[in-house]
C-alpha cells in the first residue's frame, strides 16, 4: 500500500472517528433530554393527578359542609373547586397528549384510565348536587345518609382506587423512564468508552503501519547502499511491498542486478583472459620444455645411434679389411666374410627401421597399412611361429580390429622376445575381450623388474638388471618401439606385476585406430 494512501486512510478513519463521536454525543443529548422530558411529564402529570384528588376531596368536603352547617357562599365554594377539578383534568389530558406525541400509543390506556375518573367525578357531583338541591330539615336525615354512602362507598372505594391507580401508573413511569436514563447512559458511556479505544487502536495500527512501510524499509535499503558502496554488489533489499520506498528498493535492485552483472561479466572476461594468458603461458612453456626435450633427445639419439651403429659397421669394416688384408682367400673364406658382414648390415637396417618408426610415430605420422584385422589369428600364428613351449589363452573366437596386421605382430614378437630373453620358461598370452577393444598380455614368470625399471623401461636405449646380464645383444628399443605400434593405433600398454612372480606386458587396441593414419 502507498504512504499515500495510508496516511490518508489514517485521516478519514480519524475524521469518521471524530464524527461517530460527534454522532454519538448529539445522539446520547437527544435521548436524555427525551428521557428527561418523559420524565418531567410523568412528574406534571403525576403532581396534577394529586392536585384533582386534592380538590376533589375538597369539593366533597364543601358538599358535607354546605349539608350540615348550611350553604353560607351559596354554591361559589363548590363552583369554584368545580372548575379547579376540571382544569385539573384538562391539564392532565394535555399532558398525557403530550407523552402521547412522544412514546407513541401506548399511553392511551392513561386516557381511558381519565375519562373513567372523570366520568366518575362528574357523576359524584351530580349526586352531591342532588342532596344539596334537597336540603329541607325533614330531608336531613335521608340526605345525610345518602351524603355518608356516597363518601363511604363511592369515593372511597371507586374515585379513590382509580386516582390511586393513576398515581401508581405515574410513579411507575417516573422508575421506567429513569432506569431507562440510567441505561441510556451507561450504554452511552460504553459507546464513548468503547470509540475511544477503537481510536487508540486505529491510531496505533495505523501508526505501526506508517512505521513499517517508512521506517523498516527505509533501514534496509539503506544498509544495502552501504553495502554496495562497500563493494558487495550480491547485497538486495528484497522488499517486495507496494510502498514508494519499496518502489524505491526495487529500483534499486534493478540497479544492483545490472551492475554485479556487468561487474561479472568484467570479472569473467579478466578470468578468461587471465586463463588464455596462463594457458598460452603453460603452451609457450610446454613447446620450450619440449622444444629442450627434443633437443635432449635429439642428441641423446645421435649419440645412441652412433653407439649402436659403430659396433655392426665395425663388424662390417673388420670383415671386410680381413677379407681384403693378405693373400688371396678361399671362395669359402669370402662367402663366410660377406655372411657376416650381411648379419651386420640386417642388424643395422633393423636398428635404423626401429629407429625411424619410432620417430615416424613421435611425429604422428607412422605410416600404417591398416586393414581388418582377425588378432586371434594373428596371435596364433606369431605364437606358432615363435615356438611350442609358448601357451595361448583366448576367451573370443575372433577379435576383429582395424589395424597394421604386419606392426602389430612386431609388437607381439617383441614381447614374446622379451618374456623368452629376460623372462622365465613359462609364457602365457592372454587374449580377451574389454571396454572398447581387446586386451593382449603376454605373461612370464622370471625375475620382473623393479618399480624403477619400469618407469624406464619405454624409454630409447634402456636395458634393465636383468636384461643386461642374461642378453647382452640387445639394444633397448623393443618396449618403446612396441609402445609406439600400440599408441599409433590408438591403444595403451602397460607393466605389472604377475601373481606368483614374474611380469605381465599388456597392450589394449580398439575396434578402430584413434589417430589418422597414412596408407
């Protein structure tokens, strides 16, 4: 609600409040100057009622005189009291008239109740007037009987009961009408009783109201504008009343909203800037780690080459100066001389393919010839041709993959000619099926290798303990040159532990390679 609209609310329900009052009081003065006139009447008409009887019994009174000792004034008295009586009853018409006009027909039994009193007075004059008309000495006796029965029984028991009766329905109305007065004020000061506190309570509701549309939302909006200037822009007033300031706080809100939106937006452009910047930096730091790791690598290479090529050129020069040295040889001599000078060129040529291939799939261009390819068949066949005492343990009947049958064979005889070189007498190949692909170890049960060998074992030119003791014409590119087949095709290989003792060498290719590859 508006404080518009609620202080003027307060001002009507304050002005209805001071009318009903207004009301009220010309209302409780109109009924007790009613009950007070009501009463004031009951009092005349009761006071008039006395002043018949009075000069009712007076007039009987001058008739019992006038017939003893005579009639002195010759009827003035009894005239006189005559007229006084009918006023008295014309007085009291007029009065009972006029609680007539002001209580309504209910007071037309009091007229009834007159004219029988008047009926009965005027009969009784007429007699009295009878037995003063006669009042010879010989008609004293009959008179003054007649006169003791008229006011023994007449009067006494007729005139007499209706004044009384009269007197008590007056006196009655004077109790009724002020019990009513009494009333009347009691519910009047209930009523004033009664507006004033509903005033007090309009007053304070209303001043409450004022209070909390004006204060309490003033407060809170303006300890979240402290807020927000204190840099707190998720702080809203989250007033949701209909009040000006309400209006206000919205509006406010509004602003809040748009500004922490735009201070956000501000706040995630910089992050995402700041983020491009440290993942550039991170690329910029990885090119340069592996810029220097090429270069590391790329000496380390030529200085491994050199070594693994100096021996079979070696070989190749000593038999060729021996064959060339001296005198002339035997044709036998020579064919011995050129076969080991072709095993060391074949050693040399397979070293420099390794070595190629290596570097082929380092720059992801390996050069498969991949086709569809059963490795079930492919894994008996390398184990058949490898040896007998190799066992093949396969739960599929056919793993069809698409890959280089000829490379992937590679990388199973290099594991099988690792588990026969440095491993024990028993070898196990295991073929099944997994998640996305096929799974292919090759398992021994010699020495294994240490934690360490292992982190090292894919790398160029590293030859384990237990290599170099029992095989020392090896040189160190079986695992990375297997580990590069695997990857090319988009597998993994990996090294553990068999139960028991010994090593398990495992290599996962999927259903198709992930990396593009040239036919």
């Amino acid at each position: 609600m508006k404080l518009a609209t609620t202080v003027y609310i307060f001002f009507v329900s304050m002005l209805a409040v001071c009318l009903v009052g207004t009301a009220l009081v010309i209302w409780s003065s109109e009924r007790a100057k009613f009950h007070m006139d009501r009463v004031n009447l009951a009092h005349d008409s009761q006071v008039a009622h006395k002043s018949l009887s009075n000069h009712t019994y007076q007039l009987f009174k001058q008739y019992g005189d006038a017939l003893i000792i005579g009639d002195q004034d010759r009827g003035a008295g009894e005239r006189e009291l005559t007229a006084l009586i009918r006023a008295d009853i014309s007085r009291i018409r007029i009065l009972i008239g006029k609680e007539i006009e002001m209580v309504g027909e209910e007071e037309l039994e009091e007229l009834e109740a007159l004219a029988e009193i008047e009926a009965k007075i005027e009969e009784l004059i007429e007699i009295l007037e009878d037995i003063a008309a006669e009042s010879s000495a010989e008609q004293f006796s009959f008179n003054w009987r007649r006169l003791s029965d008229v006011l023994d029984g007449r009067i006494d028991e007729d005139f007499r009961v209706l004044i009384e009766e009269a007197l008590a329905e007056e006196a009655r109305e004077v109790v009724e009408t002020r019990a009513l007065a009494n009333a009347q004020l009691l519910l009047t000061e209930r009523l004033a009783a009664g507006f004033g506190v509903g005033a007090v309570i309009i007053t304070l509701v209303l001043l409450r109201t004022i209070h909390l549309g004006l204060s309490r939302p003033a407060t809170t909006l303006l300890q979240t504008a402290r807020q927000f200037s204190d840099g707190d822009f998720s702080s809203r007033t989250g007033l949701d009343g209909q009040t000006e300031i309400d209006e206000i706080a919205r509006a406010f809100d509004i602003m809040a909203d748009r500004v922490e939106a735009k201070t956000n937006q501000l706040f995630d452009e910089n992050t995402v800037l700041e983020r491009s910047v440290a993942d550039r930096t991170r690329e910029l730091e990885k090119l340069l780690a592996d810029a220097e790791a090429n270069t590391r690598n790329r000496r380390r290479l030529l200085a491994d080459v050199s070594h693994e090529l100096r021996t079979p050129l070696t070989i190749i020069q000593g038999e060729a100066d021996i064959a060339l040295r001296g005198k002339e040889k035997t044709p036998d001599e020579y064919r011995s001389a050129l076969g080991r000078t072709r095993d060391a060129a074949s050693h040399t040529a397979k070293l420099v393919d390794d070595l190629l291939f290596v570097a082929r799939a380092e720059a992801e261009d390996p050069r498969l010839r991949v086709e569809d390819t059963d490795l079930v068949a492919l894994a008996s066949e390398t184990v058949a041709t490898f040896g007998p005492d190799v066992v093949i343990d396969s739960d599929v009947e056919k793993a069809s993959v698409i890959a280089d049958p000829t490379r992937v064979r590679q990388a199973l005889l290099i594991l099988l000619e690792n588990a026969r070189h440095h491993g024990g007498d028993e070898i196990l190949v295991r073929l099944h099926q997994g998640a996305g692909g096929y799974r292919i170890s090759v398992e021994d049960n010699g020495p294994g290798m240490s934690d360490v060998e292992k982190e090292n074992a894919f790398h160029r030119f590293f030859r384990g303990s237990n290599a170099a003791e029992r095989y020392s014409s090896g040189a160190g590119l079986g695992l990375p040159v297997a580990r590069s087949i695997v990857e090319v095709h988009g597998g993994e290989i990996d090294l553990s532990d068999r139960a028991g003792g010994g090593l398990v060498v495992a290599f996962m290719l999927p259903h198709r390679p992930k990396l593009k590859v040239v036919s």
